[in-house]
C-alpha cells in the first residue's frame, strides 16, 4: 500500500475563505417544489452555501488564505520555496494557477509552483507532495493552496446536486521543525470510476462541445460543461471504500479511535458521516461538519472544516487530527497530524477579484 511517513515536518497554519454571497436551499423551493427541498435538507444536511461572483475564482479565495497565513505568522517571503495548487477549478487551461498564485503572493524565483487536478482527495494528495518535498530538499517552508469553485460547473437546474456544492479556498503552511513532529498518510485510486463524478467536456478529449443542455438518466438537464455526478456510486464507494482505508491507516500506525482529537472528514453529506460513524465507532463530536453552511466545497472540504470548529478558539493546544478526503478519480486518502489550534485562523469572507487576471482582448495583455 502507498503509505508513507515523515519525521520533523509539521502543518504549522490553516487559513480559509469563502465567497460573501450566500446562497440558501429554501431558495429553491419556487423552482423545486418545498417538499424536494426539504428532503434534501433532511438527507444531505446543506441548509446553505457559499457562490463565487462572475470573475472571482478559486484562486481568488485560495490567495486570501495564503496572504491571511502570511501576514499573521510574519513570513518572509522568500523563505516560500514551494507552492502547490490542488484543484479541478484551474484559472486558465494554460499556464498553471500555481504560477498566477506564485506572481500575486510576491515569492521569489527560487520557489518550485505548480498544480495537482485533484478534488476531494487534493488536500490529502497534496500533503503528501509537500511533505515528499520538505523531506528531499533544502526547502524549509512550503504552502498547500486547496480551493473549488464549484458552483461554475453545476447546471442551475440541476436539483441532483444544485444545492449540494458550494465555493471555498484553503491554504496550509508546512515547515520543517527540530521538534518531535510527524505527518502519516495512505493514499488510494480507483480510476475505473472515473465517469462517477465528471465534467465531459471543455478538456481536449472534448474541447468544444454543444452548449445545449441535454436530458440525462436522472431525470436532469445538464450540457457536457456540467458536473454529472452518479450519487448511488458515490455512495457505494464512499460506505465501503473509504471506512475500509481508515480502518487499514489505524493498523498501520498502531492507533485507535480514542487516540485522535478530531477527525476532519471530506464533508460530502450529513448520511454518509452517519455511516462513518457507526462503521467505525467514532463519536460524532469528534466529527466536525460544516457543510450545513458551506456545502460540499471538494478540495478545501477539510481544511476549511477545521478553520471553521476550531479558527475562534485561539487556543494555544495541540490536536491530534486524522483527515480524510474523498471523491472524484475515483480517489481518497487519509493523513494525521498534529496542529495547535492557535495556528488554525477563522473563517474570511471575500469578495476580491484579480481584475489584472482577466482577459478578453488583446490590451487585456499588455495590463
């Protein structure tokens, strides 16, 4: 198995922010009907969740949390000697968003930035890059930047997944440490599910498709520029796959249940951490959700969980915390760490909009 251990690394801050529009599944009720609505409030559990504006990307949010870790622990900049961006929801096709990010942040050229096309499972994927990093060079700080904007790619009238997905970016800082300090994970794939959760067209196996909605098994339109998402899948997968994993990481690293102060899980729906629970015995308490008001966010999912039990605490205490993430790929890992929660920052609401990053023309270029 792909599990993987390093000594002397830590996760030393946790930023996140969302956009400031607010959207509510009540609001949905005109166009689905209230008793629609309501069961999916009941089942899934997202009462609200957070849209981006016309031009404000990931990115937008992911640099927020990135400059937010920044400012608040006195960075140098130039000590930054790798950025990576985790994400389905790139800026551009061409150049990598990481670069974008890299040029606004101010790093210096010695910094190596690039992305990961990871959702669910990014966060998790790239704690393993970072660490792998740390661990086999001479860089000392390096920063995750996981962020979606979701909302972009789900059809509006899709009430399969309509008010399930929401829009968030997180960034973590990793550090090397002379400190007892140590950062565990497992990763896993199964790439025969790839069509479980899917954006069909736009890439190159499908560069300009119809933009014509089109009616799909479900009941749903959506054109090929749209999430489709088997949800029976999903949750197949998510039931058996993902508390079968958790429970192999314990074995491997000789722990239980009551050794973790928090697990941080991938916030897919309120039933499936039901299930998580029973199945591996773990007290709800000790499983945070937010996506009541966030909503499924994908690759920042963890991350802005934390930032949101644990950001208005400002408690100088170390939590023992297992994360898990997963999702789209099919792909899902666990990792564990410990991390103060005085290094955890709350919630930032944003609405800012790289402005320099749009381009419509050929003057658009030469700003």
């Amino acid at each position: 198995m792909p599990f993987f251990q390093y000594e002397h690394i830590k996760i030393s801050a946790v930023a996140s922010a969302v956009p400031a529009q607010t959207v509510r599944a009540d609001d949905f009720k005109e166009v689905f009907g209230k008793e629609q609505v309501d069961k999916f409030k009941d089942m899934v559990g997202v009462q609200e969740y957070r849209k981006t504006r016309e031009h404000q990307t990931a990115s937008d949010l992911g640099f927020a949390a990135a400059e937010k870790i920044i400012q608040e622990k006195k960075i140098d900049r130039e000590e930054i000697g790798a950025l990576v961006f985790a994400s389905h929801s790139p800026d551009y096709r061409k150049p990598a968003t990481a670069c974008v990010l890299h040029k606004r942040l101010g790093l210096s050229k010695d910094c190596a930035a690039f992305d990961i096309g990871l959702g669910c499972s990014a966060f998790v994927y790239g704690t393993q890059v970072i660490c792998s990093m740390l661990a086999n060079s001479d860089i000392k700080k390096a920063l995750l930047i996981v962020a979606e904007s979701c909302t972009k790619m789900i059809n509006p009238e899709d009430k399969s997944i309509v008010m399930l997905f929401g829009d968030a970016g997180s960034a973590v800082l990793y550090e090397k440490t002379e400190e007892t300090a140590s950062i565990k994970a497992l990763l896993r794939t199964d790439g025969t599910g790839y069509k479980t959760i899917i954006v069909p067209g736009g890439g190159a196996r499908n560069l300009t498709p119809s933009p014509e909605p089109l009616m799909w098994k479900d009941g749903n339109e959506r054109t090929l520029y749209n999430t489709n998402m088997n949800g029976v899948a999903v949750f197949t997968f998510t039931i058996s796959d993902v508390p079968d994993t958790i429970g192999e990481f314990l074995n491997k690293t000789n722990t239980v249940v009551e050794d973790y102060d928090c697990f941080a899980m991938h916030q897919a729906n309120k039933y499936i951490h039901k299930q998580l629970s029973k199945k591996l015995k773990i007290p709800m308490e000790k499983m945070p959700v937010c996506l009541d008001h966030y909503g499924n966010t994908s690759a920042p999912a963890i991350p802005l969980t934390l930032c949101d039990t644990y950001g208005q605490k400002e408690e100088d205490k170390d939590i023992q915390t297992l994360m898990c993430g997963f999702g789209v790929g099919l792909s899902w890992g666990v990792v564990s760490a410990k991390i103060n929660m005085a290094d955890i920052y709350e919630v930032i609401e944003t609405d800012d909009i790289y402005e320099n990053g749009i381009i419509n023309c050929q003057e658009d270029f030469d700003n």
